[in-house]
C-alpha cells in the first residue's frame, strides 16, 4: 500500500514553468521571422527601382554668325511655335535690303517702260508686215484666178484640137481644104501650148507668192523678239530677275538673324548671353517639351526579365503620391556610364510613360520610385 501510494504522489507532481525569459525570446524571435517573411513576400511581390524624369528636349542653334542682340524670352518661360526667342546681328542687313529694294523697284519702273515701248514700235513693225502679208496673199489669189483661166482655155483648145484631128480624115473638099485645116490644127497647138506655158508661169509665180507669205509669217512670229532685242528688254529683265533673287537672300538671311521656336515648349539651360560673337550651328538654349515628360529607370540586367514592353507600372513620387505609367521601351544594351556606379551590377534603361492620372511636376531629372 506504501508503495502504491508512492507512485501516485510522484504522478501527481506537475512540471517545472518554462522561465519568462525564454517565452520572451520564442515570441521574439516569432515576429521577426514574420516580419522578415512579410518583407520578403513584400519584396518580392513589389521590387522597387529608383527612376528619374526626363522630357524630350530640341536644342536651339544659331542659325548664322554674329553677335547675339537680346533675348526675346527667359529660362523657364513657356512659349508658342515660332515665337520670337533671340536676334543675331553684326551684319548691316537693313540698309542692304533698302537698297536692294529700291534696285528692284527701279528695274521694274524700268522694264515697263521698256515693255510699252516695245508694244508701239511692234504695232508700227506688225502694220507693215501685215499689210505685205495682206498684198502677198491678194496676188496669191490672182495668180490662182489667171491659172484657172489658163486651164479652161488649155482645155478648150485641146478639145478643138482633137476635133479637127478627127475631122482631117473626112475633110470635105467643097467645104474646106486640107491646107486650111491643117493651119487651124497647128493654131489650135500653139494655143494650147501657150495656155500651157501660162499655167507654168503661174505655178512658178505661186510658189514664189507662198514663199513670200511663209517669210512674212516667220517675221511676223519673231517681231517681238527681235523688237526686244533692239530695245534692250531682255537685258533688263535679266537684271530684274538677278536683283529680285538677290532681294529675296537678304529678307531670307534677315529672317535667319531672328531665332523662332520650332515647338510648343520650356526654354532651359540659356549659355550665351547677349553682345557675344557666336558662330552658325552654336547650342544657344535647350528646348524641353514638359508636356511629353516620362521616366526612366535603370533595372539591373539580373531583374530585366521580369519586365516587357506595355507592362503597367507605378510611380511614387517624393510628395508620397502614386501614380500609374506603362513600359514603352527597353534598351538592347546596358548602359556603360552606370555599369561601375551601380552597385547591383550592369543595369539597362527602361522608359516609362504617363497612364491614368496626370503625373505631379518635378524639376527634370528628379528622382521617383518605380513599383512593379
């Protein structure tokens, strides 16, 4: 009974608290490793990139040599297409295009008056002309009529002639002798040859007639040009054409010495101040196009794969503010300016551009986190 009572009291017995230090240090660690689980799967779900904004820019150059004037506009101003930004100067373009204009407007006076000249003496020279073109022409007509003529007489003498050689074989002695009738045909011969030799003569007149009308026709087509000539009106209007084409390069370089806007956009980074020399094709400013601006992030080449182009991203700006963007382009190739500063390795540009909402203004090159 003893011993029965014995092993009872020792299963009675409770164990030994586990000390509060050591509960302390299991839910310790518990929370950390939730923690740590937490931010992993956080990370992992949501890797983060730092990214910067940048905006398409066009440069401003100096279109021709000379000295810089004055600045229409101020860095940072916003402005319209073809809104004056800078004068060059150092030419004395002005005067030049005074006189040129005045050489033009003196060679036009000039030429009209060389042109109404010449509309008088070509009416006195085209007067005679056609007036030997109408008497050519009415002698061509004559001639015409003469031949006909001679051809019906030609052919009236041919027929009376074929009788009287039909008839010589039935000649009636009572009547008339052979003789007789022999001296009618040999009349009617000689009449028709002469006939015939008349419509030769006026053939050979006509063709003179017609070569007659083709010259005058010929100078009467060439008249203006030659009147032209003797007045000096092609001369003239040579230097007329000469000078306008000098006019118009110096309004053209006198357009080039003002400096317009190409684009809507911010005048930025202004490096020529005004009295300097400057030099055709010179940077003068930077023209950023804030309305287009987007982002750019530099992804290491070991995460490159988890992005592709059209994929949605987010954008936390430093107001704390999120906004939505869209992958546009990947670079090909790593970037070698960033390949040794980068401390996770080569990393490849990645544009990214607005969705949604419209992103909060940062100065350029501001620095964003990008949210996959």
């Amino acid at each position: 009974m003893a011993a029965h009572r014995t092993d009872n009291q020792n299963f009675d017995i409770p164990e030994a608290a586990c000390p509060p230090m050591r509960l302390l240090l299991i839910a310790v660690l518990a929370i950390g490793a939730g923690v740590a689980t937490n931010r992993l799967l956080y990370a992992t779900a949501n890797q983060n990139y730092v990214g910067r904004i940048e905006v398409d820019s066009m440069t401003i150059r100096a279109p021709v040599d000379g000295i810089l004037q004055n600045w229409e506009v101020t860095e940072g101003q916003v402005v319209d297409p073809q809104a004056l930004l800078c004068n060059i100067g150092g030419q004395n373009l002005n005067r030049q295009l005074q006189i040129q204009h005045q050489e033009v407007e003196r060679l036009s006076a000039r030429l009209a008056t060389l042109k109404a000249e010449v509309d008088v003496k070509l009416h006195e020279h085209l007067s005679t002309v056609e007036s030997d073109i109408y008497q050519a022409e009415l002698q061509t007509a004559e001639l015409l009529q003469k031949k006909y003529y001679y051809e019906l007489e030609r052919m009236a003498w041919r027929d009376q002639r074929e009788s009287f050689e039909k008839n010589k074989s039935t000649v009636n002695s009572k009547t008339q002798s052979g003789d007789e009738l022999d001296d009618k045909l040999i009349n009617c011969m000689l009449k028709e040859e002469s006939a015939l030799n008349s419509i030769e003569a006026a053939d050979a007149q006509l063709e003179i007639c017609s070569t007659r009308l083709e010259k005058l026709q010929k100078q009467k087509e060439e008249m203006r040009e030659r009147v032209q000539q003797a007045v000096g009106l092609s001369e003239i209007e040579l230097r007329y054409e000469q000078s306008k084409a000098e006019l118009e390069n110096l309004e053209l370089q006198l357009s080039l010495q003002k400096v317009r806007a190409a684009s809507v956009g911010t005048i930025a980074n202004i490096r020529r101040r005004p009295g300097e020399y400057v030099k055709a094709g010179e940077v003068l400013a930077e023209l950023f196009l804030l309305d287009e601006a987007y982002a750019v992030a530099d992804v290491p080449t070991s995460h490159s794969h988890n992005f592709q182009v059209e994929m949605p991203v987010r954008c936390r700006f430093p107001n704390g503010e999120t906004r939505t963007g869209v992958v546009t382009h990947m670079a090909i190739a790593t970037s070698k300016e960033d390949e040794h500063q980068n401390p996770n390795g080569p990393a490849i540009p990645m544009r990214i551009e607005q969705t949604g909402a419209l992103w909060p203004k940062i100065p350029i090159g501001g620095q964003i986190t990008v949210i996959r």
